[in-house]
C-alpha cells in the first residue's frame, strides 16, 4: 500500500515538472486570414489557435511598399502561402489599397508580408485568438496622431516630434565585414522613407520629415574604413533628404525596426583570378593528354564544388594545357573545343551539345504554347476606381479586336461597361494574372497642381512744360474819324474806327473779346505751356500801358507738372491634372468690321483678355515642369477709327519646385525726354532769357514681371 501511494506522488511531481515543458512545446497556429474595410481603415484579421501572448515584431520598406510581422512560435496552419485580393475588392474614399499577403513559416516563426500598393502605417492590436492588423494612409495616421493627448512633459515633447514627423539622432557605425551602417533614429515608427541608388549615391528620403539644426551638417567618415565617404543631410522642400555618397564596388540594403532605419552599405569583394575578359572562377591549372571530356568536366566540378550533368551525347577527347586560368574561363574552352553547352540552375550545371539544348528548348516551348491552346479560360471582372474604360481599349483589346499590341493571348477577349467602368476580361490564368498586375499599376489617382500666375505692371510717370508768352502793342497810331490825341479807354469799350472796331480791354485780357473786337496779333514770343493728358496748364498774365493807355506790353507765364505713380496686379490661378492641359481667360472681344471677298463686310471679334494655359508634368523628385502660356491684353487707344490692343505675352518651359516661385520675365522701359523750344540769341540770355524759351521735361518708368507659382495637391486637395 506505501508502495502505491509513493509510486502516485512520484507519477504526479514528474506530470507537474512536465507540464509547463508540454505547454510550452505546443506551438501558436495560423487558421485564416480575412480582410474588411472599416472608414479610412483596412482591417486585416488574423485567427489564431491561442491568443498571442505578446506584439508581433514589424518593420516596413518603401521601395517596394510592404509590411513585415513576424509572429514568434506559431505555425502557418492555413493550407496557403499568399492572401490574394481582388482588384477591385477596396475602393471608395480608401486611396491605398492592400494588394496581397504572403505567409512564410520559417522553423517555428511565420513571417506575414503585406504587400501594397503605397506605403502606408499600420497598427496592430491582441484579441482573443485574433491578431488585428489596421491599415491607413499616412494623412489618417497623423490625424490620430494629433488627437492623442500627454500629461507628462516628455509625452508631450515626444508627441510633437512625432506629429512632425522629425528625425532625432543620426549615427553611423563600422561592421565587422567592413560594411558601413547608417543608423536613423525616427520619431515615428510609420515615417514614410524611400531608399534608392542614384548614380553612385545612395539617396534616402523622408516624406513629410523635419531635421533639427543640429542635423543638417556633412558628416566624414572615410576614416572608419568602409565603402561610405560622406553622409549630407539637408532640407528639401517639405521633406528630408540623406545623401550618402560611397566608394568603390559596393551593394546596399535597408530595414527597419520600429523607430530604427538602418541602411548599410557592404563591400563587392572582386573575385580570385578576374580578369579583363570577364572571367572570375579561381585559377587552376590544367595538362592532360588525351583525356575524356566527362573526365575534364569532373575535374572542373571537384574543383568548384559545383554539381554537373553531363548529357549521353557529350564524347571525345581533348589535349589541355592549361596554367592558372580562371576555372569558368576552362569549362568555356572545353566547351567551345567540342560544341557544347551549358545550363545552369542554381549550384547545377546542366552540359550538352548546342543543338541538343537548342532542340530541348524549342520543343519546351511548343509544349507550353500548346498548353495554353488547351488551358481553359476564366473570366475575370476588374473594377477600375480612376481610369476610364477606354483608356484600356488599345492595351486589351476590347470589343473582340485583339491587337499586335494586346497583352491578351489570341484566345482572350475583353469588353467594358460604362456605366459601372468594369473591364470583363476572359483568358488563361497566366494572362489574367499579367492584366490584373497592369491594372494595379496604371488604375491609380492621378496627381493635381495648382498653378498661380502673377502679372505685375508698375508705372512711374513724371512731366513738366513750363512756357510763356509775350507781346506789345502801340495803339498810337489809332485815331478816331476827325479827332487826334484821344485817350483810348483801359475798361473794354469799343471806339470805332473807319468801319472797324478797336478793344482795348480784349488787347489787355481784361475783357471778353467778340466777334468785332479787333485784336492786331502781338506776341512777339508765343512759346505756351502744352497740356498733359488733356488737362490745360494754369497761366498768370501782366499787362503794362502807358499813361495815354496806348501802349501796351503783355506777358503771360503757363506752366503744368503731373505725377503719377501706378501698380496693376493680375493673379490667375488654375486647377488641373498632372500632365493635362488647362487654361482660363477673362476678358472682352472688341468687335470689328472686315470685308469679304464678295464685297460684303462681316463682323470679326478680337480678343483683349487676361489669360493662363499651362500643361504641369510632376517629376519624380517633387519638381513641376510647367510649358505655360500667360498673356494680358488690353484695349489701346484707337488711331484713325480703327482699334489697338496693347499686347503683353509669354510663352515657355520651366521647372519649378513644389510651391517655389520663378520669375518666368520682365520688361523695363524707361522714358527720358528734355525738350528746350528757343527764340535764338534771346533765349540764352542770362535771367532774361526765361521770357523767350519754352522748356518741357518727361521721365516715365515701367516694368512688367510675371511670377509663376505651382502647388503640388495632395489626395485630400490641400496644398502640399
């Protein structure tokens, strides 16, 4: 009885050693994977056998947009190793879109891999048995972002960077291959980079991203060994732009782990035994007399570690002597010696005679046409969300009329439906996979731009006359009938003389002359003041008499001075899609009359308007390339009954950043007119000289600039 009772305890204190062991050895599993779209949100659900005990760890790329999770402990048990999704399964306001998903079990992890149409953020959220992934464009993500309040000081200073998307810290460290490693500290786990090689630079962008000033610097680092020289980073625009520049042969890569970007540049080491021929195997040397050839090859293969067929028809010997040559460039001259060829796939060299692989590929080829004579075909429907149905008319054919140009095979068809802006195409799998990839591409938003022009006409106008008059009478001679030595009357009465009648009042300005005063001409001197713009010069006269009032000296002093200064802005600005033409105008059509060949005349308008077309083209760095045509006409002033127009007009090609502003042209005129109208001799007498000169001056400045402004809109229509 003992014996039973300490065999149980012994039986139960194995189990509960055994127990957490056995609980841990059970692994996570994968059932299914379902997709559901929630306001702005793709909500990927994951269902699992047990409810993860902690997050999955993530990164995201760029170039190509996709997002790593990779779950620890947990088994792919869904029987697949893609997601595939419709085309046209997310559409409506959600712009991104999700395209499929790739399920790869390594050991006891599985990696999921979302790959997507544009970069997007995600989050990820642990329910029972469930996995929530959320998907959103990065305008939604930063509106969530903004919404989220701290208490503590260093959430909130922390909640600012990363509402600004800001990067904190750039480090750079040395491998122990000798490769060079970038390392970016980022505010936010979802900033959107995008990573490339440019020449021979390697240039990192960061959307939307601020740099502190501590930042922006150049950073030398040819002293720590690796491939990388220097590191620049600069503001461009509304992004941040990392220029690293290495040297020599070099590849890169780039990942990232939650708020860590790292890009690492490695060393191509270059290959035992290259040579200017291209080969790079390493050397050995090679002297036989009289060998088999399929002795030679199994010589190369244990040499290379390679494993290599030989086809039955590969025969003969040859003669080698070969001494340190590259093991690739030997293998090529055995084969060339004999007519042979090879194949390789993998770590596997596949021989044999030229005409024999010739003839195997050939017939592999009529063999998949003749599949795909037989495949049977499947239609398709493709929702297009952007582009319009007849825009695919060419590429797929429609209406039955496959083209040399179609990507459809000669049993395919396609054919549209307007009204839902539906693609139904029916071929083989293969096919409709090749048009499913080129609707993905093409069926995309297309971009806008807002351009505004500014016309700018400043005047600066500025004239002066200055004239004068002057005259003398002698009225001595001026008698009345029968009567000698009269005194004339100053007030303006008439006294009448042989028929004629005599005003002196009218010779001196002081009374209204009439139709038979009798006024002699005088003025010796009549250089008057010219009016300026129809407005008439103010004068001042003087008249002196003598006592008899008989003699008369007149003298009259006119003089006008204008000044005007003016300034005309015109701002036209126009909407419109990336690399389409858009214009808008405003104005007036002066008609007129032209005659016909018949002898008639017909009425013809012309334009006198305000007017903007331009075609933007957005380049992939941001930039705008504008072929813009701006003009302002007016109405001129009309010469002998017929109309003017006053032209002013510019047409040309220009690049332009996003938001920046260019001064497309300018014209500067300036007007310096003295004119000097003299009596000789008189009129350059010292003091006196001014009663017998009339001067006028006229200085006129204007400038004409035309500014040219294009805006980049983003999905949601703001200005980026």
């Amino acid at each position: 009885m003992m014996r039973h009772k300490l065999l149980s305890l012994l039986i139960l204190l194995l189990l509960q050693l055994l127990m957490p062991n056995i609980a841990v050895a059970e692994q996570n599993s994968i059932t299914a994977i379902t997709l559901a779209r929630d306001a702005q949100q793709i909500v990927v659900t994951v269902a699992l056998k047990k409810t993860p005990t902690q997050q999955p760890v993530g990164f995201s790329t760029v170039s190509p947009p996709r997002i790593v999770l990779d779950l620890a402990d947990t088994i792919n048990a869904t029987g697949q190793t893609r997601k595939q999704f419709d085309a046209g399964e997310l559409q409506g306001d959600l712009r991104a879109e999700l395209r499929h998903i790739d399920i790869v079990q390594a050991d006891n992890r599985t990696r999921l891999v979302l790959n997507l149409k544009r970069s997007l953020s995600y989050t990820t959220e642990i329910k029972p048995q469930q996995l929530i992934i959320k998907l959103e464009p990065e305008a939604v993500a930063n509106n969530a972002a903004n919404n989220t309040a701290n208490s503590s000081a260093a959430d909130a200073a922390a909640q600012i960077a990363a509402e600004k998307n800001a990067i904190l810290d750039i480090d750079f460290r040395r491998g122990a291959d000798g490769a060079g490693r970038v390392i970016v500290e980022l505010a936010r786990a979802q900033q959107a980079v995008d990573v490339r090689q440019q020449g021979k630079s390697i240039v990192v962008d960061f959307l939307k991203a601020e740099l502190p000033e501590l930042l922006r610097r150049r950073l030398d680092v040819q002293d720590f060994g690796t491939p990388v020289q220097t590191i620049t980073t600069s503001i461009q625009g509304d992004m941040v732009r990392m220029l690293i520049e290495p040297r020599g042969q070099w590849e890169h890569m780039a990942w990232q782990t939650d708020r860590r970007l790292v890009i690492e540049v490695r060393p191509l080491k270059a290959e035992r035994g290259k040579t200017a021929s291209g080969y790079r195997g390493d050397k050995l040397s090679l002297n036989f007399q009289n060998i088999d050839v399929r002795a030679v090859l199994q010589v190369i293969a244990d040499f290379t570690g390679l494993n290599v067929v030989a086809s039955d028809s590969v025969s003969g010997n040859l003669t080698l002597r070969l001494k340190d040559v590259p093991w690739d460039q030997a293998l090529d001259i055995v084969m060339q010696a004999r007519g042979l060829d090879m194949r390789k796939n993998g770590n596997v060299l596949w021989i044999a005679p030229r005409d024999e692989l010739l003839t195997k590929e050939r017939l592999e080829l009529e063999q998949r046409a003749q599949i795909a004579e037989l495949e049977p075909l499947i239609t398709e429907t493709f929702q297009l969300n952007y582009q319009k149905a007849d825009a695919f008319r060419q590429v797929f054919g429609l209406d039955g009329q496959i083209g040399r140009g179609s990507i459809l095979s000669r049993r395919g068809s396609a054919s549209a439906e307007p009204r839902t802006n539906k693609l139904f195409v029916t071929d083989t799998p293969s096919r409709l996979e090749e048009v499913r990839k080129l609707i993905q591409l093409t069926d995309v938003p297309t971009r806008q731009v807002m351009i505004e022009a500014r016309i700018v006409e400043a005047d600066d106008k500025f004239s002066k006359n200055l004239g004068v008059k002057l005259g003398f009478a002698d009225l001595r001679s001026i008698q009345q009938t029968g009567t000698t030595g009269v005194r004339l009357p100053v007030g303006g009465g008439r006294l009448a003389v042989t028929g004629n009648y005599l005003g002196v009042g009218e010779q001196t300005l002081q009374a209204a002359a009439t139709s038979g005063s009798y006024i002699p001409d005088t003025q010796f001197v009549n250089f008057p003041a010219a009016g300026i713009n129809g407005v008439t010069p103010a004068s001042m006269a003087v008249s002196l008499f003598s006592a008899n009032a008989n003699r008369f000296l007149n003298l009259e002093l006119s003089a006008l001075e204008a000044d005007g200064k003016g300034k005309i802005i015109s701002s036209p600005r126009v909407v419109t899609a990336d690399q389409q033409p858009a214009l808008i105008e405003q104005g007036e059509e002066i008609p007129y009359q032209q005659a016909t060949s018949s002898g008639a005349t017909s009425v013809q308008f012309k334009k006198a308007n305000l007017k903007l077309e331009v075609t933007p083209q957005i380049t992939p760095d941001g930039n705008v390339i504008l072929t813009v045509d701006v003009a302002k006409d007016s109405r001129g002033v009309p010469v002998a009954g017929s109309f003017a127009i006053n032209t002013k007009h510019v047409k040309t090609n220009v690049q332009v950043e996003n938001g920046g502003t260019v001064v497309l042209g300018g014209i500067f005129t300036q007007t310096e007119i003295d004119n000097i109208t003299k009596v000789p001799f008189f009129g350059d007498l010292p003091l006196f000289g001014a009663l017998f000169r009339n001067s006028s001056r006229t200085h006129d400045k204007s400038e004409l600039l035309i500014f040219i402004t294009p805006r980049v809109l983003t999905d949601a229509g703001a200005v980026r």
